[in-house]
C-alpha cells in the first residue's frame, strides 16, 4: 500500500509538472555574436539548453560587434533591430550581448545559468493556448487552441554550425552554435478559439527547421511555441 501511495504521489506530481506548461515550453531568445568575447559561455548554455523538452531555444546573431573585425557571417540587422525593440518593451536602458530574452516578458545575462532558471520557471507556471506544429508533404501544418490574442510567426532556423574565427575578439577560437535564426515570417494574427493552417514550402523563411510563435503584438509576452520534431 506504501508503494501504491508513493507512486501515486509520484504520479500526481508529474502530472502537476506537465500542466504547468500544457500549452507547450518557454521560449529562449539569445541575442549573441561571433565578434563577443562574453558571447561563448552563452553559447553554450544555449546548446545545453536545446536538448531539453520544456524549452525552445532560438539564436538571433546580431551585427553590432561586426566592426571589431570579425564580421558574423549570421549577423543581420533585423535581429539587431527585433532586439532593440525588446529593450522598448522591456524598458531596459540599452541592449547588450549575451542576452537571453525569457518567454518575451524578461531577460537575463545570457551566461548567468541561475537567473535564466528562475525566469524559465516562472514562465512556465503560466497557463497557455495549445499550439501544434508538424511538418507535412507540402510543407508545414499548425493549430492553435484557446484563449488569447497574438501574432502568429513561423521561424527558420539551422539547428548547428561550426565556424573558424579569423579575427576579432573570438580570433583562433571555432564556435559551435545552435539553433541559429535564418529568418521569420509572420502568418496571421490569432483572436482566440481555434485556427488551423496549412503551409507550403514557399510560404516558409529559410531554415533547414522551424518554430511557431504566437506572440502579443509588438514584442510583447510570448504565448504559446512549437518546434518541428
């Protein structure tokens, strides 16, 4: 009877776990760059960070070191700007690298293990919409249900890259990255209830995977997320 009770015990917990995210996992966004020197700590929490089930992880390389004299070959000026208006939003006095933006509504120092936790954990006691991504012949399928209102966006992004830095800060050093974001594409907006959509492959942004985000107008709080098995 003991062992009945704590496996009962245990089975309620778990499942006290799972409904805490049932709307699916905590998005990370990392604002890093090749031309950082404090960038590879954080790059490799990132990766540390994707191989686990109650996240997504998401690398927007910005290009604001590129004059250091490395020029990050996965920098782009929209992820510098997406980033800026971050710091709109989330009323932070300046940007910075390494930054990991927490389920749109915080940040941290992208190296600093102990606050990102805390931020992980306390988005994912939040209730959100269920959100389905697969990928199909055609190309994507994604449906969403419940409560909310948002936009919603399909991101591409490629899940490894190696690379040899020449120059700069990082000179001598090769860099694992992952999941580094090729571009995005926004597909509708959401008013709640239930939406299904059907996407073909020339609807997608480059990437060799993909993520959807359903997320507050401007930036604002993340509400649900998916990634392509």
């Amino acid at each position: 009877m003991r062992i009945k009770a704590g496996l009962l015990a245990l089975f309620a917990a778990l499942f006290s776990a799972e409904s805490a995210r049932a709307g699916g996992p905590v998005l990370i966004e990392l604002f890093t760059s090749q031309g950082c020197s404090s960038c590879p700590p954080a790059d490799a929490y990132l990766g540390e960070l994707a191989k686990r089930r109650d996240v997504v992880v998401l690398a927007f390389h910005i290009d604001y070191w590129d004059y250091i004299g490395w020029k990050d070959p996965f920098g782009d000026a929209a992820w510098t700007a997406r980033q800026r208006q971050y710091a709109q939003s989330l009323k932070t006095p300046q940007i910075y690298t390494p930054q990991m933006v927490v389920d749109g509504g915080n940040h941290a120092v992208g190296s600093d293990r102990r606050a990102v936790e805390r931020l992980i954990a306390e988005a994912a006691k939040r209730e959100r919409p269920t959100l389905e991504l697969k990928r199909t012949a055609e190309g994507l399928s994604l449906a969403i249900q419940g409560q909310g209102e948002g936009e919603v966006w399909i991101v591409g992004y490629d899940p490894r890259h190696e690379t040899k830095v020449v120059r700069g800060e990082n000179a001598g050093r090769t860099l694992t990255e992952v999941n580094v974001v090729r571009g995005i594409r926004q597909i509708e907006a959401w008013k709640g209830g239930s939406l299904t959509r059907s996407l073909a492959l020339g609807e997608l942004p480059p990437g060799a995977a993909y993520v959807a985000v359903v997320q507050a107008p401007n930036l604002g709080r993340v509400l649900a997320t998916a990634a392509t098995p």
